[in-house]
C-alpha cells in the first residue's frame, strides 16, 4: 500500500506476502524523449519497486511484461513562495516498462481538436458570433496592404 | 437520489457495454456470457472484472500487432477524447457499500482503481500539453468511493476479529510515557532479533529522567486549569442567559 503501512517481517519459510486492495496508482506518462516502441512510460509510488510494477501490470490489467526499470526523479526545492520560503516539488519514480510478445505502445493523441456545430439560438453560439465580430474589427483595413496607421491616409 | 442512483445506472450500464463491446473480439465466449449474467447485480461495472480477474490469456506466441488491450485501460472510451466536459454519476455511499458483500466490495475496489489511475494519466496529459482537464471533479468522487469503501471493510474487518479474539486492534502495542512525559499508545513492531539485542531500540528511552517529571506536573495542571476554566466559562453564560431569560417568561 502506499501510505505508512509496516508490511509483516519476512523470513526464509514464510509464505508469500499478498496484498489486497492495493492503494498504488499508476499513471501512464508520454515519454519526454524518444523512447523505444515497446516501452511504456509510467510514474509510480516511491514504496513500490520492479516486481510490485510487474505484478500489478500482470494481474490487474493482464499486460505481459518482459522488463522493468525504475529511476527516482529529484525535483527542485530551490524555487520561492511569496513570502521567500523555499517550495519542494514533490521527487517521483518512473517506471520503464517493455513489453512481451513483441507488442508494441504508441502513446495516443487525447486532445484532438473537435469541431463543435452549436444548436440554432444556443447561448454558445451567440457567443461565438460575438467573438467572431470582435475578431474582425479588430483586424486592419485589408485594402490596404499590410500597411500600418502609422503611414496617415 | 432514486434519480442519482438510476443516472449513474444508466451511465454505468452504457459505459458497460461499450466497453465489453469493443473487447468482446478479444475475450474468451464464456466470460462474455458470464459478464452479461453478472449485470444486474452491482451497480457499478461488476461485469468489467468477471474477465479481468482471468490469468492473462495471450496464448498466441506471435503477437506482432500493436496491443493497447490491457493499457487502453489507461485511457477513457475514444469517444470522450477532446471533450470539454464528461459525465459521470455520483460517489458510492458508506450507507450503498455496506450492503454489497466481500466479493463485489473487493472487485469494486478494483475498478476504483483503473478508474483513477485512467483519471491521473489524463490529468498528467493535460498538464502537459496545457489544456483543462475534463471533468476534475471524477477524481475527488473516486477518492471518496474508496475511501468509503475502505472504512466499511475495516468495520467488518474489526467486527470479525472482536467476535472471534476479543482484540480491539489489529496491531497490537501499549501506553506508554516518552521521554518528554507524554502519553501515548506505542505500536508494537516485528523484529528478527528480541529487544535487549536491538542496540537502536535500546537507545530509545521510554521513561520520563527525573529532570522531567515536574515539566510533567505543570502541563497537567496546566490542562486542568483550563478544562475548569472552560466549565465556568461555560456555566457563566448559561446563568447571563437565566436572567435575561427566565423561566417564567418563557412558560407563560
């Protein structure tokens, strides 16, 4: 589990420590560099390590996983608040996993632009009309040819 | 809250089959049946888990295909990306989690979770390609459901062991007094070697030195004094009330 919790004391002879209702969440990161096809960029909890990654991936959302890498990532305490205090950014793991089966992970584009038709007399669209308009005064002259105001007539 | 509980039916229903739906081509024949059996029970995506809960099942020993089967799970349906908002139905209730039974609380933690971790990837995302997040407040709801769904396991976890040991606690441990005077409840530890060969634990005083003990006795009396002081506060107003106030007055 991620918070402040004392796993039990292993020793050779005891059985396998399972964990139900892990409290680790995963999150899926673009790769900030160029990385190979079959990895997988993910930030993880501190407390867990490669094999926690790997059994997780594998049983909760089934993805065969050939390896797995982890880096502590330091973030800056230096910058300032307000009143002068030095501000930490909170440090966080990075996991990189390949996967088997010669699969492959292309991070996917969330954000696509969407062209959004408006409902006939809807607020929205009235808003953009008005938005549109302002837009358009503000634009110069185009008879004029690129010529600013500063030139009179 | 009949309309809330019937909203969020419906959208975990839709929701439901969509997904089950686009993953039907690759699940196995009978979890799909199973799942569809399974739908009336929870209210929330219980058919999700019937095939996640299965060993993982790539049999094929050459996939060359680009897979996103178990990562899609990381990212919401393809048809909310871009959306400015996105529905999404009320937080599970202490009072609705305390009717399920072990089985479904524990395959709704799960989904709780995939939902969350799906929930933080596109937060990240967002933040980096620096446009608002849709919907932020799914997450807070999630972390509320899970939550919830953790006290109500925990009840039924100290109810079981009351019943059956008679221990109030899981963890054992005691009271006692640090080396500032303080109170408090020590929890015990697991160690591999006993207490008088553990050197740090041994450095680690659990008594008050004499010098201390009358530091002790000022802050309990200290406390004490406005523990009275708050009493009479108290007492003092209630009397100021009687007499602008009086019974008779308020009888009549």
């Amino acid at each position: 589990m991620a918070k402040r919790i004392i796993y039990p004391l292993y020793q050779l002879g005891n059985p396998q420590l399972r964990i139900f209702r892990p409290t680790f969440n995963l999150t899926l990161v673009r790769p900030g560099k160029e990385q190979p096809p079959e990895t997988v960029q993910f930030r993880i909890p501190m407390e867990m390590t490669k094999f926690d990654v790997r059994n997780y991936l594998e049983k909760i959302y089934s993805v065969p996983v050939a390896a797995v890498r982890t880096r502590i990532q330091y973030c800056t305490n230096k910058k300032r608040n307000h009143s002068n205090q030095r501000v930490k950014r909170p440090d966080y793991k990075v996991a990189y996993v390949q996967l088997a089966q010669q699969q492959t992970f292309q991070f996917p584009d969330i954000f696509p632009e969407k062209d959004k038709q408006h409902e006939e007399g809807s607020v929205e669209e009235m808003q953009e009309k008005f938005m549109e308009d302002e837009r358009q005064r503000q634009k110069s002259d185009p008879r004029r040819g690129g010529v600013t105001e500063w030139f009179g007539l | 809250m009949s309309a809330a509980v019937t909203s969020r039916l419906t959208a975990a229903v839709c929701r439901q089959f969509q997904r089950v739906v686009t993953v039907s081509s690759y699940a196995q024949p009978q979890s799909a049946t199973q799942a569809f059996s399974k739908l009336h029970l929870c209210q929330r995506s219980q058919t999700y888990d019937s095939w996640w809960f299965r060993s993982s099942v790539n049999n094929r020993a050459l996939h060359t295909s680009c897979v996103r089967r178990g990562l899609e799970e990381f990212f919401d349906l393809p048809e909310n990306w871009g959306e400015q908002t996105v529905k999404s139905g009320a937080p599970w209730t202490a009072k609705q989690l305390r009717v399920k039974s072990n089985e479904d609380l524990h395959k709704l933690w799960y989904v709780l979770l995939k939902e969350k971790n799906m929930l933080l990837t596109l937060e990240q995302e967002a933040k980096r390609q620096r446009l608002p997040m849709p919907s932020p407040e799914r997450l807070k709801k999630v972390e509320r459901s899970m939550k919830r769904l953790d006290t109500v396991v925990t009840e039924r976890e100290d109810a079981l062991r009351l019943l059956q040991t008679g221990q109030e606690r899981g963890r054992p441990g005691e009271w006692r007094r640090n080396v500032f005077g303080k109170t408090f409840w020590y929890r015990f530890k697991e160690h591999p070697i006993p207490w008088y060969l553990n050197s740090r634990y041994k450095r680690r005083r659990f008594f008050e030195p004499s010098h201390v003990a009358p530091y002790t006795r000022l802050s309990l009396e200290k406390y004490l004094r406005s523990k009275i002081r708050k009493e009479k506060r108290e007492k003092r107003s209630q009397e100021r009330l009687a007499t602008i106030f009086p019974k008779k007055t308020a009888l009549a």
